[in-house]
C-alpha cells in the first residue's frame, strides 16, 4: 500500500505535450487511506495525521465508507477561504471542510496508479472530485490568465493520471516596506546585500526576500539604504501565518513611500 513518501510532487511546466488539465484547489494535501487494521489521513510529509480530528465529521464517514485497502489523494479545502485557515477548520470540525481527491493510487488493494481516476466510484460514495478536461494545445501564459479570471489557485497538467505532474499558478504581486536586511556571509557576497525582509504594515514581517537581486547589485549597494524603500515581489502562494511562500524581488516601486502605501 502506497505511503505519504510515494506521493509524486508536481514539476515546473515548460509547455509540452499534456493529456489532461486539472483544476488546483486551495488547500491542505492529504492521502487518506482506509486499511485493514485502522483509518488515517496524513499530511504528504507524513507528520501529520488528522484523523482524529476528522473522524467524528461528514469527511470522516466518507472515508469509512471506502473499501479496505484503498488510499485517495486529496485536498482538504474550504471555497472562498485561504489556505492558511483550513488547519484551523480542521481543529474546531468546521462543518464547511471539504475533502475532494484529484487521484487515486489504490483502490480496494488494487494498485491503480495507471487506470484512470476513478471518478464514478467516488461519486456513487458522496465525493466531490476535481474538475478535469482534454489538453487542447493550451499554453502555460492561458492557464495562468484563465486561473486568474476564475480566482482559483492555478492548474495541475499531466499525462497520466498519476504520473508526470506540472504546476500552473499564476503569479502574484505585492508592493512591501523593507523594514530589515540580511548582510551575505558568502565568500562570492561577503558584505553584501543576501536578503530584504519586506512586511505589509511595516512591522510584520511576512518574507526574507534574496532572489531577484543581480549579483553586481548585492555589492554595490549599501544594504542600510533600502530600508524604508518599496519594493514590488511577486509570489506563489501565502503560507501558514500570512507568509509568503517563493518571493522574489521584482523592482524597486520609487514612485511609492510608507506614507502613500496607509
């Protein structure tokens, strides 16, 4: 029976030849398995299990209805609320959680990674699943736009139903203060600038931004002097504790300052 380390993890796109599009959902990434000897639904590093939690819910009866030996792939989400939220929702059984699968790497002991998602036998039981259409020759720049247009997270294309995974997410952007910096320790940066630690409200800190920078920049500019400025950085996605997760630097926004930013 597959374990939270088989789960495969979705590459970066560069516009090959797809089969399938998927709509990624916000949220938790869960592998809830019915076995023999018990019920669990882990978190994909496996650290986590939320079962217990769950067990008492509408998701929990969906899950113990399952034939034995089956693991489905999921996310654990909430329409309309971020993901930093859903823990949260599954601490205090917020009867608004949903658990839809994507995939499904084993059903009732069967390994069935390489037939198709078995999308009929999750609906006879009460699952919501993801919604999926034929590539049609779209490319990565469209699936972001139409991602935007449709306010969810982004896409996930791949050329099986479990196997050959890619990311498509559009990007995000914010215009943050930098309210500190990280001095480089490198030996090819010694002295120079490593990282701007940018916040909303100028206190927060919500991400350690190093990427983005030109390696020239980093040496020539005085660390000390950036902080007050603007700076436009794009993101993937906001982690647990409104941080953001991937940020990279962009551009400094100089026709900005804290004052007009209130």
């Amino acid at each position: 029976m597959i374990t939270y380390r088989d789960l495969p993890r979705p590459g970066s796109w560069k516009g090959e030849p797809v089969s399938l599009i998927e709509t990624k959902l916000n949220g938790i990434r869960v592998l809830a398995r019915r076995l023999a000897d018990g019920i669990d639904v882990v978190t994909r590093h496996g650290k986590t299990d939320h079962w217990p939690s769950l067990e008492d819910t509408r998701i929990g009866d969906l899950i113990r209805h399952l034939p034995i030996n089956t693991a489905i792939d999921c996310e654990l989400h909430c329409p309309g609320v971020p993901e930093t939220s859903v823990i949260t929702m599954i601490n205090e059984r917020d009867s608004r959680l949903q658990l839809t699968p994507f995939a499904c790497p084993f059903w009732s002991g069967r390994d069935w990674r390489d037939r198709p998602f078995p999308v009929g036998y999750l609906l006879e039981r009460g699952f919501n699943t993801v919604k999926t259409r034929a590539w049609k020759g779209e490319t990565a720049l469209a699936l972001k736009a139409e991602a935007k247009v449709l306010e969810i997270e982004g896409f996930v294309v791949k050329n099986a139903h479990y196997r050959e995974w890619y990311k498509v997410k559009p990007v995000k952007t914010a215009d943050l203060v930098v309210v500190d910096v990280a001095i480089s320790t490198s030996d090819a940066h010694y002295g120079g600038l490593k990282a701007i630690k940018v916040s909303y409200d100028g206190k927060t800190i919500i991400a350690s931004v190093g990427s983005g920078f030109e390696a020239e920049y980093r040496q020539e500019v005085d660390p000390q002097s950036l902080i007050g400025k603007i700076a436009e950085i794009e993101y993937d996605s906001i982690a647990a504790g409104g941080k953001l997760k991937f940020p990279r630097f962009l551009r400094w926004r100089d026709d900005k300052n804290t004052t007009s930013m209130e």
